[in-house]
C-alpha cells in the first residue's frame, strides 16, 4: 500500500475481491481521493484511511475490475438506434416478424416518415437471404424504409426510400459500392460506399438528438461497467457537428463515459481538415473527451460477402469483396493524416485490405519516423502470418472485437469455408506476439453488453456453439486486460487509466459474479454489472 496515512479517502471500496491489472492481481480494498485511485491494499490497510466524511462502499465479496473500455464503437449510432426497430435475429428470427415489426410502426407514423431497422443478418434469417425490395414495398408503401445488416456496411431500401434519394437502374454507381439489380431492377441492396447516395435523403440529427444520443448510450454502456469507449467515426451521422455535440453534451454534463473521437476520414465526408484548422488533433482534450485517430474504410464485412480478401468468397467466383480505396488514394490520405501528427485507425477486415493498409502504414512511417505513432488496424479479421510480422516490425497494432466470433463465426464459416473462417480473429496469437490487442463491440454492430464478448475469447464459440479455433483462446485474466489495460493503451492512455493502481483515474466496474474463478457459461448468462464507478464518482447502481 503507497504511505498515504496522513490523507483522509473521498471513497472506500472494501471486502471485495478487486482485480486491479494482469500484473498487478487482485486485492480486497481500494481508496479513492478526488478522481484518483490513491491507494490499495487489506481491508485493515485502506479502512485506516478512513475519515469522518469518508463514503463506504462494502463490496461484500463482489469482483471489482477496472472499467472497462469498449475500444471500438459508435456512441451517437447507438443512441440513435435505441429508437429503431429492433432486426437482430433475437427479435426477428424470420423475415416474416421483421416485416411486421415495420407494419407496426407504418401504422402509427405519418406517410413519408423514415422507418428504420437495424440487425439483421442473411445467414440466420429463416429465408436465408436478404429482404428484397418488393417485400418492403408491400407492408411500407409510403413510408421510405432502410433496414440495416447487423455489420453496418449493407441496407435494404424500399422504392420510396430510392424516390426520395432520386436512385433508379440507370443511376452511376459511386467507386468502392454496390447497388445491386438483378434482371435489370433494383434489389433494394445497396452496400459500402453507394449507402450515402440514399442516406442522403434521411434528414440528419439536429444537435439536441445528437447529445440525447450520447447520454442515452452512455448510460446504457454505463450499466455494463464500460466507462470508456472509442467513437470510430465521428462525422459518420452529421459531419462536423459531431464535434460541437460532443463537447456540448461534456459542457452540460451529459457526456457519461469517457471518448475518444475517430475521425471519419473518407474521401467527400472527411472532417479531418476542420478538424485539424481548429487545432484537433491527436491527443488534444482531457481524460474526458480526447481527439483520437483519423479512420479510413478500406473494405466491408466478412458476413455481408464486401470484406476484401484475396481468394473469392465460397461458391462466388467472381466476388473478392470490396476495395474501397486505390492504393495511391489510400497511401496519399495516410500519409497526410500522418504527417499532420494523427494516429490512425483504419477499417480492414479481409487480407486484401489488411496487405494494403499495412503497406501504406509503413510508407508513411518510413517517410516520417514515429517508433510510438501506434497506428491501428481496425477489426484485422484475417490477417496472416506474414502480415504479422511485418506489423510487428513497424509498430502496427490490431484492434479487434472478439464478439464477432460470438455473433458472426457461423456466417464466416458459411461464406468463407472452415479453413479460413475458423481461425479469424486470432487473439491468442495476437497476445503471444506482444501486440496488445484491445477489444469492442462495435456496437450498434453488437450489443454492447461485455459478456458474450468475454465468453467468445475464453471458448472461441458461436452463438450456436460452433468452436473457431480452440488454439485461439485465452485465460479470463487476458480477456480483462484486452478489456482494460490493452483498451487504454490502444488510446495512448495507459498512464491514466486501464489499472487499478495509485494515481490512475477511479474508474470501477463492480460486478456480480467473480469471472477470475466463474465458469465461462456463468459469465456469459449469469453475470451483471452491479456498480459503476467514474471518476471517483458512482455514475450507475442496479436496484434490486
């Protein structure tokens, strides 16, 4: 225990069981003062720093962790669709219930509204395919619908939807995007780049949407003991004005966790130069609310058959996926975005897009030496042995979300064949090699909740229990440190926060089962998150 003796604890956390760090282990009582950490140790040791203004928290044998830190979603996206329709094969299994779901709300929204769903996926529709066109026409005739796939990266559209945006057969089909016809006429499918021909159409949030949106997610990631997130492209929703939401919802008050703001940097909705003529750049802000990377798309998703891979997807020839980027498109905007002082954090989910990022990764850092710059690769689903080698020579870092396995493995087998979908995500290899790999949720791609994330690297199963690569898993003790300590560090904040440890940010996840000696099937089904505590301060507590 530090000799803080002479202090008096704001907070004191005792008789618990609280994991403060890999190497650090655990302990059974923690001190706060002001929004730090200042000291652990026994019960005895702590409760000595006691005071007659002193607040006790008796943790009475619960597991405390350091908050936990989502390195990879989308907090506006997230508050802004805990209003749509609900489409992830929980609540609509068949295509059947998703059409009525959408019948619902056709029934109590004026004509020309905007419906909107996300969650779907393909592979476990009843169907066994994407909705069509057609069948949205029939139950929404007057009301322009987009139901999103559960990775983002596809929508259905119905025919008010493309009359509204003004797309039809004969419309040009932007570089690095899909709009799918079959016998000449629209699917209703559209994918990657050409989404935003129709999203246009969708009025954008106004700024009092776009603060609700944060708080409302916040408090909901909140309630699962996650305290820090990465916003992975702001600009995505309403361009700039992001920025002015989130610092307002700081300045009021209603920013709940702690952000790290990804700069979307896509050629035509890039908020990179406004943001960096403002002086945002990498590092700017507090342990609040901190300028982060800049992002670049260069792909899709394994699931919606647009990751860009090497090999042809399984039964498609034809199709590789998606290249979204030129090389020397995508070399000149990481070169500028690195020159200018950015830490970048790039979509590349299939080998094609991870050999062409990390070659223009390593022509800007020979260009520009930066040994610590830890640029990132979002996602790196299924990068190779070479691959990784070269990224550890250049100081390239995955940034995974190991719920993919959990939500997604089952659609990687049945697009990509066992022999490239089982070892995706490889987290355990990853670790062995010394990267450091934080993990997300990628929510509202996932759920946020922490637990099937937690359970699908412990035993790389699916959903439906499908075991992708036994070799790949981890000890929980690694889980949380992906979730913690490797979640700071992918931020360039492992000095502030990650650990439980005398002069880090009090940042607390108390939950209620102890997942070092639980069962993985416990922790996926019978673990909750209890008690958050940020800053010193408790932000969420679970009623009884």
């Amino acid at each position: 225990m530090a000799e803080n003796s002479h202090i008096q604890a704001d907070t004191i956390l005792y008789n618990g069981v609280i994991w403060r760090g890999f190497d650090e282990g655990t302990t059974d009582a923690l001190a706060i003062w002001g929004d730090k950490v200042l000291a652990v140790g026994s019960n005895d040791e702590i409760l000595s720093l006691k005071g007659e203004r002193t607040k006790l928290i008796d943790l009475k044998g619960q597991f405390a962790t350091p908050g936990l830190n989502d390195s990879h979603l989308h907090l506006i996206s997230l508050g802004l669709t805990l209003n749509w329709i609900d489409a992830t094969p929980k609540s609509a299994p068949t295509l059947e219930s998703l059409l009525d779901a959408i019948k619902k709300q056709v029934a109590i929204l004026p004509a020309g509204t905007w419906i909107r769903a996300r969650g779907y996926d393909q592979t476990k529709l009843d169907v066994g395919r994407h909705p069509h066109k057609s069948e949205l026409d029939a139950v929404a005739p007057n009301h322009p619908v987009m139901v999103v796939r559960a990775c983002g990266h596809v929508s259905i559209f119905n025919s008010e939807a493309f009359r509204l945006a003004g797309v039809d057969e004969s419309t040009p089909v932007p570089e690095g995007g899909l709009i799918e016809q079959k016998n000449g006429v629209l699917t209703g499918m559209v994918a990657e780049n050409a989404q935003g021909l129709v999203r246009a159409a969708i009025p954008d949030p106004d700024e009092d949407m776009m603060v609700d949106a944060i708080e409302a997610g916040g408090n909901l990631l909140l309630s699962y003991g996650i305290t820090s997130v990465m916003d992975a492209a702001v600009g995505q929703v309403a361009g700039f004005n992001e920025i002015r939401a989130y610092h307002l919802a700081k300045l009021k008050n209603r920013l709940p966790v702690r952000t790290w703001l990804t700069l979307l940097g896509d050629p035509g909705v890039s908020v990179v130069p406004q943001c960096y003529e403002a002086g945002l750049v990498t590092g700017v802000g507090d342990d609040m609310l901190t300028v982060g990377a800049v992002k670049l798309f260069l792909d899709g998703s394994a699931g919606g058959r647009t990751a860009w891979m090497t090999k042809p997807y399984l039964g498609d020839d034809d199709n590789h996926g998606v290249q979204i980027l030129t090389d020397e498109a995508l070399q000149e905007l990481v070169l500028d975005a690195h020159s200018k002082g950015y830490q970048l954090a790039c979509h590349a989910i299939g080998d094609g897009a991870i050999e062409q990022l990390i070659t223009a990764y390593e022509k800007a850092l020979e260009a520009m030496p930066d040994p610590d710059r830890r640029h990132r690769i979002e996602h790196c689903g299924f990068s190779s042995e070479a691959q990784h080698k070269r990224m550890a020579k250049a100081g390239i870092y995955p940034c995974p979300q190991q719920v993919f396995i959990y939500d997604f493995g089952d659609a990687y087998v049945s697009v990509l064949g066992e022999e490239r979908a089982l070892s995706s995500y490889p987290l355990k290899t990853w670790m062995d090699l010394g990267f450091k790999p934080a993990t997300g949720s990628d929510s509202p791609v996932c759920h946020p909740n922490p637990f099937p994330n937690v359970y699908s690297m412990l035993t790389r199963k699916t959903g439906k229990g499908t075991v992708m690569d036994a070799k790949e898993r981890v000890t929980i003790e690694r889980a949380l440190q992906a979730y913690t300590e490797y979640g700071a560090f992918s931020q360039k904040m492992e000095k502030v926060k990650g650990k439980l440890v005398p002069g880090q940010v009090a940042d607390i996840a108390v939950f209620s089962r102890n997942m070092l000696t639980a069962a993985p099937e416990e922790i996926l089904d019978g673990t909750e998150c209890v008690l958050t505590i940020r800053g010193g301060e408790v932000v969420f507590e679970r009623r009884a």
